[in-house]
C-alpha cells in the first residue's frame, strides 16, 4: 500500500435501506483534508452532528457496530469503513440522511465500487502507520473469541480468521487476507449471513425491517422447518413470500454461495471495518478465532491503548542487545563525522518516516573535562547535535552514495531539555519526518529517551549537499 495519505477526488452517493429501520438512507462519501480520518455526519439532524470512527465511541456491537455520541448514532458502520480502509482511503467525510448506513446486498462490494467510481487522491503527507512491534492478545472466554495481533514478516496488513459455529451445515471454516490488494475481489463481495433460527427471533424483535433473503446468506441448520413456518417469517419480514427449499448445504436457495467459505471471509470484512476503527492504518497480522463485532472492537481498543503507550514511550518496544540496523563501521561510511564529534553508536532500526539510534555517554568523551568538574553533565548542545546526526543517517540513506554529502543545520525549533543526562546514561533517540524531503531539505522531529523518559526534544531543519569532488587532471607525460 502507499505510503502517502489518500482522499476521494470526489464525492460518491449510494442510495438504499437502512437494515433495521428499512428506511431509505443516502450515504455520500466526501473528500478530507490530510489528517481528518474518517468521519460520519448525521445530515438528517439539526446541527448536522459529526461523529469520528473511532473505537472508543462504540456503543453497540449487536447485529453491527453501532457508534454513539449523545444521543446521536450510527448504525452498521463496518462494511463501508472496511472498504474505505482495505482501498487505502486515509481521510473521508461520510455523510447520512439517517441512522444507518445502508445494508445494500449485506457485502462492502457496493461500497467499492462507489469508491472506485471516484477514485483516489494522493495528499502531501506521509501514512500515519501503527506498526505491531510486539503480540497483543484479546479473548473472551463467554464467546469463545481470540484474536491475537503480531508483527508480519513484511510489514503489510495480514489476517487470517477461522470462524466455529459448533453448526452441522456452518462447521469450521477458515480465510485470509495476506494483502490488502486481495479485499476487491476476494473479501468484498461476501455477503452477511444469519441462522434461520436467529431472522425468527430479530423479525419477531421488530428489527430488520430491511432485511431480506436477497441480501444475506440464510442457513438453517435444524430439522422440519416447514413452507408454513418460512410464510410467516416472509410475513414478519413484510416481505412477499415465494417457495423456498433448504439445500443440502443448509443455504436458502435464494441465493447461491460467492465461495465456499463465504461466511468466514465476511468474517474478516467485518473485523477490517472494525479495526478501521482505530484511526490509524495497522502493519501487522492478525490472527481472529470465532470473531465477532463485540471482540473485534474491543481489539481495536487494545490496540488504541497500545498506540497510547507507545506515544509516551515510543522506544520502550527497542531491544538494545538486538544486532542493530547500522552499526559504528556503516555510520561511519555515511557521516563524515569523526573524533571527538560522532555522537551515535548504532541504528536500531528505520522505516520510510522514522528512525531510532542510540548514543552512549561516557566519562571518556573530552566533553566532561570542563563540563563540570566533578559534575559531569553532557551540554544540551551536544545531544541536540547527536539527534542530528541521526537525522542526517535517515536522509542519507536516501541517496546511493551518501559518502559524498555532508548535512548543514538550517534551523532548529522547540527545543525542550527534560532532564540531566550523564555518563553512563544511554540516550535513546527517535526521530519522525515533519514533511517529505525535498530538494535535500529534511524535517524532522525528535526526542532522546533516557531510561524511558523524555530527556530532551527538539524540531530540527537541515539540507543534504553533495560535496565537490575535485576532477583528477591528466598526469603529464614528464612528470611519469
């Protein structure tokens, strides 16, 4: 997937029924600024309220994830956000003339296509990627869901679902997703499916109004289920009632399967919408046993409360035994900087917007002769210049032959010390890009972290030069 944010270069608008109110509802989907998420409005209502997707506001996880704010909500979020997020729509609007997105044929397949209708709009600023580092772990044990999230091998977005009803016509089935490329067409189109048993019960409950054997899979797995019994449930349904006939398979024949493991993918359609719900698109696997909306969200705050963590602490996860990225001898090929002025000692690791390096401090470094006598203190001066010599490692690393330029300060900003670094501390530095580089100009922001706490913090501009090579003159013919 890209690693720049993307809009809609226009609007999309799709039209259809509500799944419980079985109310007609127009879904417009509207292109964001950089940085706005996605968004739902509720146009219907005074004021036009907006409510972000977000995991936290979740309110409801019964037949769909429902978000609330107030008194204001959103019914059946899942199938378009996971369309949005799997088609790699960073920032959107989503505007509703009622409660609910429409149901449409019960897949993300509409969805798709309305978005590709469109079509998407790159925006000039980098992917705010979550990136799994370490497991993280969800069950319930009442419903009988795990899931479990790990890094992937790749860094892409993994899922792999195994769904077990305990059903004689569902059994277990398993799908995946190893790219999020497959969704259009592999994920998509699978549809929601419900038990005979369980349409009974939500048509009884007055819900479903919109609902119909067309736009589900409906499964029976009892027996003697008679013409008379499928009438009335037509009838609750308000909907006209034609003969239908239970396959062997336990489907309605109103409909045929898409795949054999229909149900099981829509599983993973439905968990793509819910992680959705995290605000920020993840690099990781994740592995989901007996999934369902209840868990899949609840994950999505286990990993917004992860992000959280690694917000106030985004080095804890860095192992400083690890065999690191670039060790003295590479920094040394790139940075021309030598004795007593090369202030890093290893890079950690490295992706498109970031980096994280390591300085150890020692009472060997002239520095400390003078600063204090018998209170040595590392200056402020010298950790800033050491953030920014791993700065000028990350920018380097962009070019092929990083031996022939040198990194020149433009200017620095925000400049924070938090506390006292000494010999014997190891700074541990991690640096963000601001804005893509252009023209040799970086952007950075960083902070060095001493045993987990903010030591110091600044923002910093720099340009990468190509240092003039001197051409060699032919030798004369006396001087050989």
């Amino acid at each position: 997937m890209s690693e720049k944010q993307h809009t809609l270069k226009g609007s999309a608008v799709i039209k259809g029924v509500g799944l419980h109110t079985g109310e007609p509802v127009t879904l417009t989907l509207r292109p964001a600024a950089v940085g706005h998420g996605y968004k739902f409005q509720r146009t219907d209502l005074d004021g036009e309220p907006i409510i972000d997707a977000d995991a936290d506001l979740v309110v409801s996880t019964a037949r769909g994830t429902t978000l609330g704010k107030g008194n204001v909500m959103v019914n059946t979020t899942e199938h378009v956000l996971s369309a949005l997020y799997a088609l790699g729509v960073d920032n959107c609007l989503l505007q509703l003339s009622g409660p609910e997105v429409p149901i449409m044929d019960g897949s993300a397949k509409p969805f798709v296509n309305a978005i590709e209708s469109v079509g998407l709009e790159e925006q000039d600023a980098p992917r705010n990627w979550f990136v799994l580092k370490e497991p993280i772990w969800f069950e319930t044990q009442e419903k009988g869901t795990e899931m479990l999230g790990v890094p992937a091998p790749g860094g892409e977005f993994r899922l792999t679902v195994m769904v077990d009803y305990n059903s004689p016509v569902l059994g277990t089935q398993h799908a995946s997703m190893y790219r999020a490329e497959e969704f259009r067409d592999e994920i998509a189109p699978c549809r929601t499916f419900v038990f005979l048993r369980e349409l009974e019960q939500l048509a009884k409950a007055g819900l479903i109004k919109g609902g119909d054997l067309d736009n589900a899979i409906v499964m029976e797995d009892r027996e003697g289920t008679t013409q008379e019994q499928l009438k009335e449930l037509a009838n609750l349904l308000g909907k006209e009632y034609r003969e239908v006939e239970i396959r062997r398979n336990g489907v309605l024949n109103t409909t045929d399967l898409k795949f054999f493991n229909e149900p099981a993918r829509h599983k993973l359609l439905d968990i793509v919408g819910d992680l959705a719900l995290v605000g920020r698109p993840i690099k990781g696997h994740i592995l989901a046993a007996r999934p369902g909306h209840f868990g899949n969200t609840s994950f999505a705050k286990r990993i917004k409360e992860r992000i959280r963590e690694e917000e106030k602490n985004p080095v804890a996860h860095v192992d400083l035994n690890a065999k690191p990225l670039y060790d003295i001898q590479a920094i040394e090929k790139m940075l021309p900087h030598r004795y007593p002025f090369l202030l890093v000692d290893k890079i950690m690791s490295m992706d498109e917007n970031s980096i994280i390096g390591v300085k150890n401090v020692t009472m060997n470094e002239p520095q400390f002769t003078g600063h204090f006598p018998g209170n040595p203190v590392m200056p402020g001066v010298l950790q800033v210049e050491a953030m920014a010599q791993v700065g000028g490692i990350f920018a380097l690393s962009k070019v092929p032959d990083p031996e022939h330029y040198t990194t020149y300060f433009l200017k620095t900003d925000g400049i924070r010390y938090r506390r006292k670094v000494i010999p014997g501390d190891t700074i541990v530095f991690r640096l963000e890009l601001l804005t893509p580089i252009r023209r040799g100009i970086v952007h950075m922001k960083g902070i060095g972290y001493v045993g987990g706490q903010p030591a110091v913090e600044a923002e910093m501009m720099a340009q990468i030069a190509r240092d003039k090579v001197e051409e060699k003159q032919p030798e004369k013919a006396a001087a050989r």
